[in-house]
C-alpha cells in the first residue's frame, strides 16, 4: 500500500465530472477518481474548513463513529474491478479494527474529517495512476497543476478503462 494525499479536486472538462486527484506521498504518481458532485462538495467543504449549517452525512456518519467510542484510523483505496474503484475505511473500536466496504469517495470524505491517512494499493497506483513532471527544487507546483489542466481537458473515464 502507498500512502497518499488529496492533491485536489476538480471537474473533468469533457463530461464536467468531479475528480478527486491522490497523490503519492513519497513520489510523483497521481491517481485520479472519478467521483459524485455531492462527494466533491463533502470532500472540499472540509479542506476548505467550511461548515454546513447542518450535519451532512458524513458529518453524521463521524459523529456517530465517535460516540461509539470509536475513530477512523485509516481509509484505503483497495481495488479496482469492471472500471470501479473500492474502497475500505478502518474504524478502531475498543482496541480492535473493523473494515467497512465504502466508495472511494464517502471514504475520503470520512478521511479529510477525521484527519486519517489515505493508502492506494501499489497495483492501482501502477495499473491507473499518472506520472507527471516533479516539482522544481523550489516546491513550485504550477508546472504540475499546467499539465494537470491539460490533461483534463481531454480526459474521460474511458480512457482508464483496462484492456482485456
């Protein structure tokens, strides 16, 4: 499993579809999900530190979780079957872990709430992931966020659609 990070999120320019962009924390790789405009708006109202004035789910799903006794301690992207990303958040009760089957997207929304680490199988990340130029000495990321641009422009979820 890679460790990785919420790069962004963002719409693809074709279909005007959300994507959540993850990225390896040790290297350069990128994996784009195609996910729900619901999810996006769950995934960037947290990094963004905004509050809905009411719970949204995931939200609700938290604090349950943590009256419970319970905290996420970690959500994985696990699988990648007929062109769907799984996904599995690991919930500590008491000492010991449950797995819970989840979409990628209501994964990574329980994960930016509880601040828990995001991991990728290294088959995903070799099979769907994207490798773009490194950032320069100076952590300048605009030539990488240039060619994320242009590689949305003409991307749709076809073009990830394995072969065979």
């Amino acid at each position: 499993m890679l460790e990785m990070v919420i790069y962004g999120v963002s719409f693809d320019m074709v279909g005007k579809q959300p994507i959540v962009l993850l990225k390896t924390l040790a290297g350069n790789r990128f994996l784009p999900i195609w996910i729900g405009h619901p999810e996006a708006a769950a995934i960037l109202m947290r990094l963004q530190g905004a509050n809905p004035p009411r719970p949204s789910t995931h939200d609700l799903m938290m604090q349950a979780i943590e009256e419970l006794d319970g905290a996420v301690s970690q959500v994985a992207i696990t699988e990648l079957r007929d062109n769907t990303f799984f996904a599995q958040v690991t919930v500590e009760v008491s000492g010991a872990e449950r797995q819970l089957d989840a979409r990628p997207s209501d994964a990574l929304a329980l994960a930016v709430r509880a601040d828990a680490p995001i991991f990728a199988s290294d088959e995903i990340v070799a099979e769907s992931g994207i490798e773009f130029e490194q950032e320069d000495a100076n952590g300048d990321s605009a030539e990488v966020v240039e060619q994320f641009r242009s590689f949305l422009e003409d991307v749709n979820p076809d073009d990830f659609l394995r072969n065979g």
